[in-house]
C-alpha cells in the first residue's frame, strides 16, 4: 500500500456504493457473521479508529504480498481500497518488491460514466476486511451479499477477484 488518503469529495459521498455496502455490513453483523470493530469512544477515539484503518489495511497489503507471486502481482491493476467506517482511503501500486509505499496517488475518479477511466476501487467496511482477513468467510459470498464491491472495469474486476481468491487461501500471522 502506497498511502493512506484523506480525499475531500464533494457532498461527503466518498462512494456511490458505499452506503449499500454499509447497509451489507450491518445485515452480517446482526447475522453473527462480522464482528463490531471494539475502539473505545473519547478524546482519542477518531485518532484510534484512522489507526485502526491503517493497521487493516497493513494486514491487507501483507496478505496480498505474501499470496501472490511477482508475475501476479505485478499482473493487478492500480486500485484503492475504501474502508467506509470513516472513509479510510489506501491505495495500492503494484511493483517487483511489493506495493509502493512511496506513491502519491491522484484522487480517486468514481463518478465518471467512462467505465476506462474510472478508478479501481474496492468497498468494504473495516470489520468485514477484517473477518475476512481471519477466514470468516470466502470473496465470492462477500461479493454475492455485497460486504466488499469492487467497481473497476470488467477485466480489472475479475483480477482483483482473482487476487482476493488467492490471498484467501494464505494466513498471515497478526490478521
């Protein structure tokens, strides 16, 4: 993961989608399926759930690194990860040795109607990102009841499935 963005879009709609993943979210809480992220209220507490984000998204990038080969890897479309909690943005450069972590990437475009030039973009909660990453459920049932989206072009979708297909099927220690 390159950087962790704090992108201003306008009318705070940080995703078309991302209220119909919200509403996906809270369905599979109340189903036992995801647990509630346990962060503390208080002075601290924004700084401690941003934190948070960042941590899942860490976890995220390790999981990725660790599953797929170099060929893989470098064979995935640039994409952002949406964390909707508090709008947590990350994205996601693919290189020989990882990730980027020294990008600075352009805003997102998730508005557009020109389906090549829109972003990359994968939306999911921190709580599902998280039960994922432990193995509580697979990528197909998240993408069938709508706990992660990915709106990208078809064939950049189906890599990024792809990539998520293989990523879990590999634990990583502290997910």
């Amino acid at each position: 993961m390159c950087a962790i963005c704090n992108f201003k879009i306008e009318f705070s709609v940080s995703h078309p989608l991302a209220l119909s993943v919200a509403v996906a979210t809270r369905n599979a809480i109340d189903a036992g399926l995801i647990g509630e992220l346990d962060i503390d209220d208080g002075p601290l507490s924004a700084a401690r759930k941003r934190m948070s984000a960042v941590d899942t998204l860490n976890l995220l990038q390790a999981q990725i690194e660790a599953s797929l080969t170099t060929a893989e890897l470098l064979g995935l479309p640039d994409f952002y990860v949406l964390l909707i909690e508090d709008d947590t943005w990350g994205f996601f450069h693919p290189t020989t040795d990882g990730f980027d972590p020294n990008i600075v990437p352009e805003m997102p475009d998730v508005t557009t109607t020109d389906e090549l030039k829109r972003s990359n973009v994968v939306i999911t909660s921190e709580a599902a990102l998280r039960a994922w990453l432990h193995g509580a459920f697979d990528i197909e049932n998240a993408l069938r009841d709508s706990i992660f989206v990915i709106d990208a072009p078809s064939g950049h979708h189906m890599s990024l499935m792809q990539m998520f297909v293989t990523a879990g099927s590999v634990a990583v220690s502290g997910a």
